[in-house]
C-alpha cells in the first residue's frame, strides 16, 4: 500500500495543567508532538498509511514516543535511536487576552544529530506517494537540513507528490545558513504549497497584503518562480482573543481562486497542532475530493482540532465531515 511521508523531530511537550503558568503550578502534564508527525498521526486517524522517519533517544522516553506513534498504525521502522536526549518543549496556555507563551529544549537533542548518511532514503521512499516538509526541520541545523534535502531530490525522481509547509520562525535559525536560500532550494522539489502571504513574501522577496487579489498575484508569481508548484492553499487565522478564533481557507490552483466561509471558534482547548490539523486534512483531501472541498475539509480539520488536548488531532474523518456539513452545535451524540 502506498505510504506518505513525513520527516521531522519528535518533541516531548511538558505544561502545567490548565491554564496556569509554571510558577502557579506544581505538577504538569505531558503530550507528543512535533509538526510533522502531528500531520502524520492526523493522516493515519482519516484512513492514510503514513510512515515517519526521525531520530528519537535510546532510552524509555525513545520508547514511549515510538510507542505512542505505533498506537497510530504509524510505520516507525525508518526512525533512527540516538543517545542524544528526546527534544522537549515548554508551553503555557494562555486564555482570553493573555497569549501562551512556548519555551524549547531541543538544540541538542538525539534529532539534532541527523545526518543524509543516517537515512536510507532509497529504502525508506520505496512505497511512498507524497512527501510532506516543513520549514521547521532546515532551520534546526545543516544535518536536518541536507537530511531534507536528499529525500526530496529522490522523492521527485520517484515521480511523489511534495507538499511543502515552509513556515518560516526566525528564532530557530541560529546555524549560520541563508533561511530565504535554503527554502528557496526545498520548493524547487516541491508540487503542492501551503502557505500564507507571510510565507510568499519571504520566498519572493516581496510585500503583498492579505488581500484576496494580493494572494492571487503572488501565487502567480510563485509559480512562476517554482515552476514545480502546481496549487497554493492558505489558512487564514482571525483571533478575537486566544480564547476565540475563526479560521477559513483560500486557494488558488493555477486556473480559480476559492474561498471557504469562516468556522467560529469560540471556546479554544488547544491551539497547538491546528495549522498541522489543517495540512493534514488539505493532503487527505486532495487524495479524495475536488480542490475546493479539499480546502473545506482542511478548514474543518483545522477548526476540529482547537478542541482537543495535545498537539495532534484526534479526529476521523467522519468528525471532520459532521463539521464541514454544517453540525457545529456539537450536540451530544446518543
């Protein structure tokens, strides 16, 4: 059967419960998580055959965080052990007005340590159809980032469709690399973009609004740039207060431009993991539907999400399809 892919670090997210801020807390609780393998488990909870590659440490929490993925059915047989520690993060969740406020734990991490040599790729792409990547994973070090780069290159040898997630966070470049050069690079292998303006002006270089004619025109423009890139799907992110978002969807597939209606958000459990949410219901939905349901699918993906605990979307598809047919009430099922 055929797999899709997804490479990149697996954290250890530690909070107090609630929330509170640590100085109020004496005891915390922890979650698994990491972009990509937050896209990957949400895959596999609508159906997909994902397999993850990583490197993870040799050692008890190595071993519940494969665990973990395995209660997915995720294929864990290309990750890498390490005697490196597993990577952490620190998170407070704010609420109303107050913002959540994220601390990481991961520079030298048993991830940090990846190298091309470290991974077979040729063996590891050997079932796949599409290759998901995130600006994440190159801004972590050079060994992450050339560890991307050869799984790309052979992925498009393959003929895989790549979607590229090139979310650019300025804090985690610290190892001396170009970002706009390097990510520059990783999109010439790259079939399926998604991404906002901030993420195309960075890229091109350029200053577009948020303005549905601006998205449009830059996405023309990177096509032009990316040849390789064939549609381009934007989250668009309203927040009210930390505790109240709305979250709709645009796209722009070489030929129309679409736009879905905002979901409401009124109450937010969890934010973390929802652009994840959304990338993985936008790859589940291009495999199924049409472009524009796709989008909409992704949307109610993304909303669904903001009401689990935890970094990863628990929902199937069946939830997600109750919210993209209109059931917001969540009315309690008998």
């Amino acid at each position: 059967m055929s797999q899709i892919i997804t490479f990149g670090e697996v954290l250890m997210r530690i909070s107090p419960v609630g929330n509170r801020k640590f100085i109020q807390s004496n005891s915390v609780e922890f979650y698994f998580g990491g972009t990509e393998i937050n896209v990957g488990i949400s895959i596999a909870n609508f159906g997909g055959n994902v397999k993850h590659i990583s490197c993870v440490s040799d050692d008890f929490i190595g071993d519940t965080a494969i665990s973990y993925l395995n209660k997915f059915d995720i294929d864990t047989s290309a990750i890498i052990r390490s005697e490196r520690p597993l990577g952490v993060y620190f998170l407070e969740v704010g609420a109303v007005m107050r913002a959540s406020a994220i601390s990481y734990n991961r520079s030298h991490s048993s991830f940090s340590e990846i190298i091309p040599t470290m991974v077979n790729w040729e063996t590891s792409l050997e079932n796949g159809k599409w290759f998901h990547w995130t600006g994440i994973t190159p801004a972590l070090n050079k060994g992450s980032q050339q560890t991307l780069l050869a799984g790309l290159k052979l992925a498009r040898e393959k003929g895989m469709t790549v979607s590229a997630d090139p979310t650019y966070r300025s804090g985690l470049w610290k190892y001396g690399e170009n970002p706009k050069e390097i990510l520059s690079e990783l999109m010439q292998y790259s079939t399926i973009f998604i991404g906002g303006i901030n993420e195309m002006n960075e890229l091109l270089e350029t200053n577009y609004s948020y303005a549905n004619e601006d998205f449009v025109e830059a996405s023309q423009q990177l096509m032009e740039k990316f040849p390789s890139i064939e549609k381009v799907f934007d989250k668009i992110r309203t927040a009210i207060n930390s505790s109240w978002h709305k979250i709709r969807a645009r796209m722009w597939n070489g030929k129309e431009f679409k736009e879905t209606e905002d979901l409401d958000i009124t109450h937010i459990v969890d934010r973390i993991g929802t652009g994840d949410a959304f990338a993985a219901g936008l790859i589940h939905g291009l495999q199924n539907f049409d472009d524009f349901k796709a989008i909409q699918f992704a949307s109610a993906a993304c909303a669904i999400k903001h009401t689990y605990l935890g970094d990863v979307n628990y929902a199937n598809e069946k939830d997600v399809m109750t919210i993209l047919e209109g059931n917001t009430t969540g009315r309690l099922n008998r």
